[in-house]
C-alpha cells in the first residue's frame, strides 16, 4: 500500500547514488562532473547496506584550488555501508575497503601545478651542499619550471635557476618517469640537454641541472597526500601524448561528511 519492495530497493540505490555523489564531489575544490554508479543484485539487499560493486568517475577536477586533475576513477567489487547513515544523507563504509584506481594528469595541468603556492616554496631559497658549492654557500630558487611528456614515459624540463652571482641560468633535461616504493614519482636517467644554452653556461647548467633532479625526487611523494580518507597507491604510469596516466589501487577509510572541512593534500609539502 505505501510502496513495493522493488520500489524500496530502487529508491536505495537511488539515494546511495545521490549521497556518494555528493560526498565525492566534496573532495575536490572543483569538479566539471562527478557520477557514482552502484550495483546490487538483487537489489533487496541495498536495503542492508550491501553493494556488488561501487563506481566513480570524476573529471574536470581540482584540489586545493591549485591542482588540476583530468580525470580520477576508482571501482571497488562488494562493500557493506551504514544504511543508518545513507538515511541521513552520510556515507560510511563499514569497514575500509580498496578500489582500482586511474588518475590522468594533463601536460597543461601538471605545468600549472608547477605554479601553485605550495610547489613554489619547495622551489625556492634552495641549499644543499652540492648547490653551495656552486652558488657560494647562498641559496637559489628555480623559476619558470616547464615540463613537456614524452613518449616512452619520457619528459624533458626546462627551468631557470636564479643565483646570487650568476643571475639566471637555464636548464633542461630529459629523463625517464618511474614509480618507486608506490608511493614516490622519481625523475631517473637524466640527461642534461645543451642546446640553446650558452657555451659559458655549460658546466654550470649541468651541475644545476643534477641538483634540480635531486630535488624534485625528493618532492612528490603520495605518502603526504591526504584526501580525506582516501589514499593512493601506484602500480604503473605511462605518458600517452599530453597526458599522464597512473593506475594502482585507492584504500578508502572514510568518506567526507557534506558540510565539513575537506582534508588536506599537500603534494610536495615538507
């Protein structure tokens, strides 16, 4: 009289949809489109929280304002939620579960994350002992970072390192993209290029360009990402014309709550 069971079933699903979507989308500062597909046969059983598997597919996305993300996807097989919660317009896992995850960054997307604030205080006022030995123990800063993807999961940099005695010195290189421990992108088998830089600038461009490397090996690390419940793990990434694609695995311990604070992701953070 007041409604089937498959009308039940239906509207669960339905409201399941509504708020994942919802929570999803808090996690990013901004987002084209964000959609969630469940599924549950037979359906009664969304009725106890349970789902045969759970999709979403994110594009057009940004975190933090700063970092462009093309498009973010993760699909997990069954997972128990809080239908208590779903009826209050939450969700909550039951427990933690893992989904295979994909990521595709832009060529255009990663060099605007280059100039985001956070990557910026990485760049700059820059000493180690293989920089001091070059600068004259002053620090240096690395401006106007541009990255081109190669084929082959290859990239060339191209950068100006601003010294106190030296004024700018450019440098570029092209080296190999490689994941290491899961969780750190690396820049290995650099290769200094030369061309355009000027005969006097050589040796000074190379050691530079070396000390550049060693830095940015030590500056993307997913263990300081923290989107809210949900961290990334990498298995493999390849460069497909402009764009960069990893695939892995997502561990999602919670989803944010709608109304509240997302967390932090601090690429690159100290």
């Amino acid at each position: 009289m007041f409604g089937t069971p498959a009308l039940t079933a239906d509207w669960g699903e339905n409201l399941i949809n509504t708020v994942a979507t919802q929570a999803i989308t808090h996690l990013f500062s901004a987002s084209q489109e964000v959609s969630v597909a469940v599924g549950c046969f037979p359906a009664a059983k969304i009725l106890q929280g349970k789902v045969d598997s759970f999709k979403m597919q994110g594009q057009g996305l940004e975190i933090r304002q700063q970092f462009p993300v093309e498009r973010m996807s993760f699909a997990t097989d069954a997972v128990a939620l809080d239908l208590g919660a779903i009826l209050q317009g939450k969700l909550r896992l039951q427990h933690p579960t893992q989904a295979v995850a994909e990521i595709i960054l832009t060529e255009a997307g990663i060099n605007q994350a280059f100039q985001a604030e956070l990557v910026q205080k990485r760049l700059q006022n820059i000493l180690t002992p293989e920089i001091a030995a070059i600068s004259g123990e002053e620090p240096v800063s690395f401006a106007n970072v541009n990255i081109t993807l190669l084929p082959q999961n290859q990239v060339e940099l191209r950068a100006e390192v601003i010294l106190p005695f030296h004024g700018r010195v450019p440098i570029q290189v092209r080296t190999t993209l490689a994941i290491a421990r899961r969780t750190k992108l690396q820049f290995t088998q650099p290769q200094w290029l030369e061309t355009g830089i000027a005969p006097d600038q050589h040796r000074i461009s190379q050691a530079l360009t070396t000390a550049f490397v060693e830095l940015l090996n030590t500056m993307v690390d997913l263990d300081r990402f923290d989107l809210d419940g949900v961290m990334l793990k990498l298995n493999r990434l390849v460069t497909q014309g402009n764009q960069l694609v990893f695939s892995g695995y997502a561990e999602i311990r919670h989803f944010p709550v709608v109304g509240t604070q997302t967390g932090t992701w601090q690429p690159m953070a100290a």
